[in-house]
C-alpha cells in the first residue's frame, strides 16, 4: 500500500491508493472478479497512472460502507430498481 505524506510525515488518507490485488483482498474476491465487476459498472472508477491503475482507499472503503451498490458513470450510487 502507497501512500504522500504530509510534510509533518502523517499519511494524508486521501491520498493512499490501492493496488487491484489489495482491493479483490478486501472484498473476498479473485482480482478476476475484481476486473469484472469494473467492466460492470459496479465498482468505484480506479485512478490510472500511465499504465498503472489504483483505486483510493476512501472510495473503496466508502463504497463497501454503502452496501457495495452499483454505480452509475458518473460514480454516483444507483437507487434501487436500477433507475438513476
């Protein structure tokens, strides 16, 4: 787990990314799973840097506190029914 510090050396928690095996290991599931349920919409959109991609940790955290909802483009949790 990366993370920038502040210049008093304290993690800024905004700013710790995540690697896609750390995120499947949160949620109990294979990065397989991880990578399709990112195809399908349902996972908060990862940051990439040059051919890296990394998630936020407070995205994902927040996410999982939600109830793990299906997200729309806009990153915006879906109501239920699948309206937006």
């Amino acid at each position: 787990m990366k993370t920038s510090e502040t210049t008093n050396g304290v993690p800024n928690p905004k700013m710790v990314l995540i690697k896609a095996n750390e995120v499947a290991d949160l949620l109990g599931v294979s990065t397989r799973t991880l990578w399709r349920l990112l195809s399908e919409g349902r996972l908060p959109q990862p940051v990439r840097l040059g051919g890296n991609t990394r998630w936020r940790l407070p995205d994902i955290e927040t996410w999982i506190a939600n109830g793990c909802q299906a997200l729309d483009r806009a990153g915006e949790c879906q109501k239920p029914g699948g309206g937006n």
